[in-house]
C-alpha cells in the first residue's frame, strides 16, 4: 500500500512590524523582525529599502564635535563646530562653506548655538564665553552689566546724556545708558542698551548740555560662560553648573538689567549639573543626568519689572547626559540616555526603546551620540546616531522610529547628524570624521547592504519538529534595478547554504549553452525583468522554528511577504 503523502502546511508574512530584540528571536511575535538594517517596515506588505546618502556637499577643515543647523535673513545653514576650535557654516542653498571662527577661536569641545529670531547665531563656549554671529560678524559677547559711581561730580543740570566708548569688535554693538541726578550729584546710571562686542572695559563720561563736572565711573562687562543655551518667550537662557541665566525681556545680549536675571537649581534630584536646555511645546526642558525641569509662564511683574516664570519637575528619576541625544519630535520632546530612549509627554516620561533592549548593551557611548528628525519616503522619523560593537566590529549606525517601530539604518561612517528645514521638507545631514559632509535618505539608486532576519516562526506548534519545503520572497523590482537577493533558511540551532536569487534573465539555445548578448560597442546586454517577483527555492532545513534571513545590495525596492512550506513531523 502506497503510504500517504505527509500534509504541507503554509505561513505567509505581510503584517510587518519592527524590529523587536528584547525577546528571544523564536519568541518575538511572527510579524516582527530579529533585525531589520536600511529596510523600513512602512505598513501592510511594504517593507521597503531606504535610499542610502548622497554625494559629497563639503568637506570640512577637521572633525566635527557638534553640528546644528540655524538660520540667519531666510537662509539655511549647517554649523560645525570642530576640535582644532574652528566653527564652519554651510549654507545649504549653495553648500558654499563660510569660517564663521578660525581654528582656535572655540574651545575644542562643548559648544552649542541657539537661534535669536532669524538675525543671529548665538553660541556658547565652556570657557571663551557667549558669541554671536549675524551671517558675516562674529562677535564675542562682551556686554555691558553695570556702571560703579566713584565720583557723583557736582553742580549737574540741564539735559543729561552718557556716552560709553565704542565695543573693540566690528559687529559689536555699543553700549548706552541714561543717568540721572540729584542736588547736582550723579545717582544713578541706567543701562538702556547692554551692547556687546566688548572685550576691554569701556571708558564712560557725561556729556551734553550741562554744567557740572568731576563724574567717574566704572564699567562692569559681563561675559557668560556656559554648557547648554537655548531661546525662549523672548529671552536667551545659559546654564552653567546648576544655575540658569536668562536675559531681559526681547534682548539677546542683556543680561544685567532688571528683567534679567538667573535660577540656581538647589533641589536634590538635580543630582549633578544641568545637561541640556531644550525650548519646545511653550516650555523650556531643563534635562540633567537623571531629571527635568521645566520652566514655564514666563512673564514680567507689573510691580519690579522682574522676570517671573514657574520651575516645575516633571522626572526625578529620568534624565539624559546626551545632549545631542535630545530633541523635539511633533508634541513630544525625545531623548536618549545610556539606557534606552524616551518619550516625555507633558509630565509623563514613557520609555519607547523596549524593542531595543538588545541594542542597548552593545552601544560605545565613548563615542558621540546625536539624533535628529528625517524624512524617509515623505515620513516623518526620528533618528540617533550610535557607534554600535558588533561583534568586535565598531559600526556607525542610526535607531530609527516611527509609528511606535524601529529599525537600523548604516549612512556611512558618520560622527554626527543633524536636520534642517528646507523647502517645506526635513533633510538629514551626516558629517564624517574626515570632515565629508553629505545628505542622508536621498540616493535612491546606488547600492545599499540591507540585512532582514524574521522570527523564527512556531507555525502554530512549538512542540512539533518541521521541515521546511519551500520558501518565497515577494518583491516589487524598479527598472533598471539588478534585484538579486541572498537567502537562508534558519532554525533554532543551525542556518542553511546560501541560496542567491536573482530577476536576471538567461538566454540559452538548444543545446542548453548560455547566449550572450552585446551591442554594437561590444558591451555585454544584461536582461532582467521588473515589477512583481516571486522568489521562490527549494528549502533545506530542519527545527521547531523556522525563518528566513534576506540580505542584498540592491537599491530601491519592495519587500511585500515571505512565505514558507513545510511539513509537521514528530514532538518532543
């Protein structure tokens, strides 16, 4: 008697998720993927592979320690600040560099910049003190604090002025004040304008029309140092250690009138210092190694004319000492810390990185982190850039969220990232450490090493051996487009031969000889269909748990399911 044919049984993969490393692969749900690099899981059968980084814009004059972008009279530009002190901007109209400081301006390390309306740069050095730059002058920010009576003078009257001598810096701005008098006696002298570009204390007399004489004074100039700045309700707000300072009310260098002023953070769950200050959703985040702030109803007392604001903590627990690891993203201000990234909603700070937990471990955070919005296939995604030890092999790479999925992109061997608005779109930029600097997610036709490696699947059974049959891989090919694919089939304890598919096309004649094709150049015609493709092999493998790992150099194409045939064999 003939014995019956074993029953085939099927599974198909189109509902993809992402990728999912915090649980063992043969225990992640079957739509999830072990690792997923430089594809995106868009939806319902459409795994796609992202476009890889574009040509070279620039090349910088050394490597970079941190990039922002900031924009000056409508134009766009790429800061880089960078360790021989230098700070470059690339317009990103033109890509033409500008020195914004020669090498030794800055310090070498923890710099960063903030926006003043769209006019000017300002930045903050650790030790050379607050700068800015309006687009052609970099000036330092020596601004006038207060003026010291020594010597009221006698016998003044009439029409007061002060004059204070011109800033030493071409872009600076002059200082101007008013005074008053009483009984012929100078008492007082007001700071109308802060000024800056000061980097000498500057001469002070009274002039005008009057008739005393014998006043002296003294100029204190107030140069801020600092490790975070940020713009917020009018002002420029500086941390150093745990204090803030805060200008006046729609000034940007006056930091020593009435309506200015500074909070020093003395409750304990500011464990350390203050890490990063970030302005967004109509709150400033104060972020520290394991807390935030946030700062909030800024406004002027009707009474003093000082500044009031409320300080509230929203995490005592939760904080970041990445600061390039924070950002804003829609209602959301996300961060990195060394172990994971967060979302903080309001008052609630909620981990997003469970899927990574694998990941985690395995990232050298000696080496920069940075993170920034992109656009991927007109997506809006959030971005960091790590360096990852994969296997005793350090790699630069970026975990990339969206729609509560992650997944791995490799744009090159980048130090930081950062984005920029333009022409209603979010770009990504990269800079290496060669000082190479180029747009990332954009090229969509060289080729890009991707990497998929599903679930191990149970197939409804996890106590029953299977043996796999066939398999299947669905694809979408653009023209033009060589899509060969590299396939194994895995399972709990081994991985088959690879298996190498292609959409190339042979030409044979009777006698089963390979004909090859040329033009009248004598160039070999390749042949290659496009569209839908079923990728489709014989299967060598054995296991409780089956899956498939694809790779590919090809860009620009569609992965829409994978399919397996099997047959059930005994338990246990």
């Amino acid at each position: 008697m003939a014995q019956q044919e074993q029953r085939k049984s099927y599974h198909v993969t189109k509902d993809f998720k992402g990728m999912n490393t915090k649980a063992n692969r043969t225990a992640i749900d079957q739509n999830e993927f072990a690792w997923l690099e430089n594809v995106m899981p868009i939806g319902y059968g459409n795994l796609r592979i992202v476009p890889t980084y574009g040509s070279t814009l620039a090349t910088l004059g050394s490597v970079t320690e941190y990039m922002a972008s900031g924009n000056i009279g409508n134009t766009n530009y790429l800061f880089f600040f960078q360790t021989d002190g230098r700070c470059q901007a690339m317009n990103l109209s033109t890509n033409a560099l500008t020195t914004v400081g020669a090498a030794g301006t800055f310090s070498n390390a923890g710099c960063q910049i903030a926006q003043w309306k769209n006019e000017r740069i300002l930045i903050i050095d650790p030790t050379n003190g607050l700068f800015n730059w309006d687009g052609t002058n970099l000036v330092k920010m020596g601004s006038v604090n207060g003026v010291t009576i020594t010597n009221g003078g006698s016998s003044y009257s009439g029409t007061l002025s002060v004059s204070i001598s011109a800033p030493n810096q071409t872009g600076g701005v002059q200082a101007t004040a008013t005074a008053t008098q009483s009984g012929g006696v100078i008492t007082s002298v007001t700071i109308t304008e802060a000024g800056s570009g000061y980097t000498s204390t500057p001469t002070i007399s009274i002039t005008g029309s009057v008739s005393g004489s014998g006043f002296t004074g003294t100029v204190s100039l107030l140069s801020l140092t600092g490790q975070a700045i940020s713009t917020f309700s009018g002002r420029v707000w500086v941390a150093k250690d745990r204090t803030v300072y805060y200008s006046a009310v729609n000034s940007y260098n006056d930091f020593g009138t009435v309506s200015a002023g500074n909070i020093t953070i003395t409750d304990g769950t500011l464990h350390g210092n203050i890490t990063q200050l970030l302005s967004a959703n109509n709150f400033l985040y104060v972020f520290g190694t394991d807390s935030i702030n946030v700062f909030s109803d800024v406004r002027v007392s009707s009474t003093s004319g000082s500044t009031l604001f409320t300080n509230t903590n929203v995490s005592a627990s939760i904080g970041s000492d990445l600061p390039e690891g924070i950002f804003a993203y829609f209602r959301s201000v996300l961060f990195m810390n060394r172990y994971g990234v967060y979302a903080l909603v309001g008052a609630t700070t909620t981990k997003i990185s469970d899927a990574l937990d694998n990941v985690f471990p395995n990232i050298d955070f000696s080496y920069p982190v940075s993170a920034c919005q992109a656009l991927i296939y007109n997506i809006l995604v959030a971005a960091w850039s790590v360096t990852y030890n994969d296997a005793g092999t350090l790699r630069k790479l970026q975990l990339v969220f969206f729609d509560r999925k992650w997944f791995i992109t490799d744009m090159g061997a980048v130090t930081h990232i950062a984005s920029s608005p333009m022409s209603g779109l979010i770009n990504a930029y990269g800079a290496r450490a060669n000082g190479v600097v180029y747009k990332l997610f954009t090229n969509s036709t060289s080729n890009i090493s991707s990497l998929i490696r599903t679930a191990l699947w149970a197939l409804n059974d996890p106590i029953r051996d299977k043996q796999a049959l066939k398999f299947g891989v669905e694809a979408t090919i653009s023209e033009s487009t060589d899509g060969t694919i590299t396939i194994t089939v895995d399972s709990e304890n081994r991985t088959s031969p690879a298996i190498m598919l292609s959409n190339t096309v042979d030409w044979q004649n009777n006698n089963f000889e390979t004909i090859i094709w040329s033009n009248n150049s004598s160039t070999i015609i390749g042949w290659s269909s496009f569209g839908y493709q079923l990728y489709k092999y014989d299967a060598q493998q054995y296991g409780k748990y089956l899956g498939l790992t694809i790779s590919s150099t090809t860009p620009n194409f569609v992965l829409s399911g994978f399919q397996l045939e099997h047959e059930l064999r005994a338990r246990f």
